[in-house]
C-alpha cells in the first residue's frame, strides 16, 4: 500500500516518459510517478527506492525522493511562505508549499516566522498542517521528576494553563496556578518537572523545589531591600501585580519567603511594608 505523508520504500515496475512508476509489493495495482527530474540515471525496473508521497499542485499522487521537513504524524518547525484569507502556506522543502488551514490556527501567524505544526490527512485526502499538536506528543519520556527540562508553549488555556512541547516531543502543562507573569504561544521555557501523571503527560514547574525557591526568593528580597535603602513598600496587603512588578514572583511566593526572613529576624513589618534590621 502506498502511504500519503510518509517515508517508504517502493518498486520500479516500468518507465514512462515523465519517469517511473513505482508501487508497494503488497499492492502493485497501486502505482505513483516519480518524475523524471528526480531519478537517478541508472534506476531500472525491479529496483527498490525510498521515497515520500504528496499530492501535486493537481491533486494526484506524487512520489519525490527528497525527505521532507516533516513526515505524516511528527511536528517541526516550519517558516511561513504566505498569509491567506483561508490559511497560510508553509516551506516544508518539496516544491508545493505546505498548507495550515485557518481554522488549525492557534494563533495568529505572519509571513517569515516560524512556528511549530503538525502535519494531517484531512477529509479530503490532502496533506494539510495544524498548530494544534496535543494528540502529536507522545507520553513516554524518560523524564522524573524534578528534572529540569526546556519546552516550546504551544498553546494556552484559560482555566488550565500553557500547554507545552518539551523536546517538541512530550506531552506537558504548566497549571495555571504556576504562571506568573506574561506568556504566549512560542515561548521557549525551562521547567522542573513537578509531576509525571500515570498517563505519562508531564506536569511542570517554573520554580525551584519549595524549600530551595524559599530560598532564592529571600534571598532576592534582601538584595531588592539593600537595593531600597533597607525598606520595600510590600506586604501580605499589596496586590500580586504590585509584587511581581517589584520582585517577579508570585503574591504566595512573597508571603512564604517574607515568612522565613520574619522568622529568621531578618526583616520586620513597617507600615505599608517591610524593613531590614540591621
């Protein structure tokens, strides 16, 4: 059987004036053209040559023996050729650009970037791309937890969080109980991984283990309180956006490090903020 959108090995059954006819030893009644301008000079018929099959510029079954960017069920980065009202075209190194419906957007995507794709048959037997990648990422890294791994956010959920590719392989979330700060689609991260999940999909973590972030976040406010002449106008009462402003973490990540300092009689409560004590 011949398979759109991948690799394979094929046989020369006979040649024709625009090249060869190939087809599977499982189904020879099968055939796909091979254009002449891609053979090598001494194919012949009964030969076996690898190849990848598309459909052309007219719909018909096409076989070229340059390897794509991306096969049939894997994703890559591809760089977008052209915008369309109905979708975008992208390179994905054959002669007939790659096409990324509208409707498989997941963001808005522009000419010369690059973004990360799926490829798909879609209904109407063509090879088509899609920036939706979840069902592409396998579930069996080798990865444990607390391992720090980097990923690619491919696409952001309001009551879930970031998902991301980690490796542009694995399946992983960022809950949104974790994202402080600004995030988009794109957005390259290293992560701890908090949890791996019995089906294999990754839960990961921006911060450190508790008892070490604990650390570096007292750490950071002594530094920001030497930086302020010894005095922060942040409390348990101020605002998360005024604290990640100031500090760059989250309103809980503030408490519990402001809590080990208040311990520690490092710092103590002023009005309308802490103060270092000498």
């Amino acid at each position: 059987m011949i398979r759109l959108g991948e690799m394979q090995t094929l046989e020369v059954v006979r040649k024709s004036p625009t090249g060869v006819q190939l087809s599977s030893r499982d189904n020879p009644a099968e055939e796909v053209l091979l254009p002449k301008s891609l053979m090598s000079s001494g194919l012949k018929e009964a030969d076996e040559i690898e190849v990848f099959v598309y459909r052309d510029s007219e719909g018909r079954l096409t076989a070229t023996t340059q390897r794509p960017k991306i096969t049939l069920d894997e994703v890559a980065f591809l760089r977008v050729k052209e915008v369309a009202e109905v979708g975008a075209f992208l390179d994905w190194g054959l002669p007939k650009d790659l096409f990324l419906p509208y409707r498989e957007q997941t963001a808005r995507v522009r000419e010369g970037k690059e973004y990360l794709v799926g490829l798909y048959v879609d209904n109407s037997d063509r090879l088509c791309a899609t920036m939706r990648i979840y069902d592409f990422l396998r579930t069996d890294s080798a990865y444990k937890m607390d391992e720090w791994v980097t990923g690619i956010i491919y696409d952001m959920e309001n009551d879930l969080g970031a998902l991301v590719a980690v490796d542009r392989k694995f399946n992983a979330l960022i809950p949104k109980s974790e994202l402080v700060g600004s995030f988009n689609y794109g957005d390259i991260v290293k992560a701890r991984v908090a949890r791996v999940r019995e089906d294999g999909k990754l839960d990961l973590s921006l911060k450190e283990r508790p008892f070490i972030q604990i650390d570096r976040d007292a750490g950071l406010i002594m530094a920001k309180l030497k930086e302020k002449g010894g005095v922060l106008y942040l409390n348990d009462k101020s605002t998360p956006e005024e604290i990640y402003t100031q500090l760059g973490m989250s309103k809980g990540s503030f408490k519990k490090a402001v809590g080990r300092l208040l311990k520690e009689k490092s710092i103590r409560f002023i009005e309308h903020g802490i103060e270092l004590i000498d």
